[in-house]
C-alpha cells in the first residue's frame, strides 16, 4: 500500500469517525430551500450521502481508468513481444545469410586452392620433364665428349700392352 492510499484511507476514518461522534446533529431536521421548494430534511445526512456519491463515482472513474492503463500496458507488451519476436526472426535469418554467404566464401577460396594446387602440380610436373630432359641432353653432351676426349687420347697415345 503507498502512500496516497494510505492518507486517503486514514481521511475517510477520519470523516466516517466524525460522523459517528455527530450523528444527532446530522439527522437533525432542517428546513431546505431547494429553489422550488421547501422541505424539512437532515442536512448532515444529505451532505454524508452526496460526498458517499461522489466518491464512489470518483472510486469508479479511477478503477476505469486503471483498466484502461493496465489495458493499454497489456497491448504495449503484447506489440513489444511481436516486435521483440520480428526483430528475433531477422536477425535470426540474418546469421543464416551470413552463414550462407560464408560458406559459399569457403568453398571459393577452397575451389581456388585446389585449383592453385592443380596448377602448380602441373607446372611441377613440366618443370621436372623439362629438367629430366636437359638432364638426358646433358648426360649426352657429357657422354659426346668423353668419348671424343678418349679418341684423341687413343690417337695420340700407343696402345700398351697389358702385363
């Protein structure tokens, strides 16, 4: 209970203890002049039950107002829900664009790289063809001149007999 309501409440006691201290003097008759008319009537119960009235029509309008309040929060927090789920779905698919798009990013890179490595096995492959076959070319140049150095060298040299 807060504060407001605890003053209202301890006003209210207050007035409905004083009405009970001076109950002869609210039933007591008097004479009303009510602009057509005149009547003999007890003004202190009039004016408890008017003020009875008024605050229970003010107790009315303040409950249809806190249902009106409590309404309107209800409809806030059921269209902030949606919205919270909307958002919750779009980032949501959000991820799963960002996760398909890294994928097909993997797979790129991964498609180059096999195809950089085919490449280079094959460029490999040419280069060490290319080096088999300067190889052989060499080793015959080599195997040429070893054999021309080994004519002159018969030529110029007598043949030794072997022992």
């Amino acid at each position: 209970m807060n504060f407001r309501a605890l003053a209202i409440a301890v006003v209210v006691a207050a007035l409905g203890l004083f009405a009970l201290l001076n109950w002869p003097a609210f039933t007591a008759p008097t004479a009303l002049n009510l602009g057509f008319a005149e009547v003999n009537a007890p003004l202190g119960l009039i004016m408890l039950v008017a003020s009875g009235v008024l605050v229970a029509l003010f107790l009315v309008y303040i409950v249809f107002q806190q249902a009106g309040v409590i309404m309107e929060a209800r409809r806030y927090a059921k269209e902030l829900k949606s919205h919270r789920e909307l958002a919750d779905t779009a980032e949501a698919s959000r991820f799963t664009e960002l996760r398909a798009f890294l994928d097909g990013e993997l797979r790129k890179m991964e498609a180059q790289g096999a195809a950089a490595t085919r490449e280079l096995g094959a460029r490999l492959e040419r280069l060490e063809l290319q080096l088999q076959e300067k190889l052989a070319e060499s080793t015959r140049t080599l195997s040429a001149y070893v054999g021309e150095v080994d004519d002159k060298l018969d030529r110029l040299l007598p043949p030794q007999l072997p022992r």
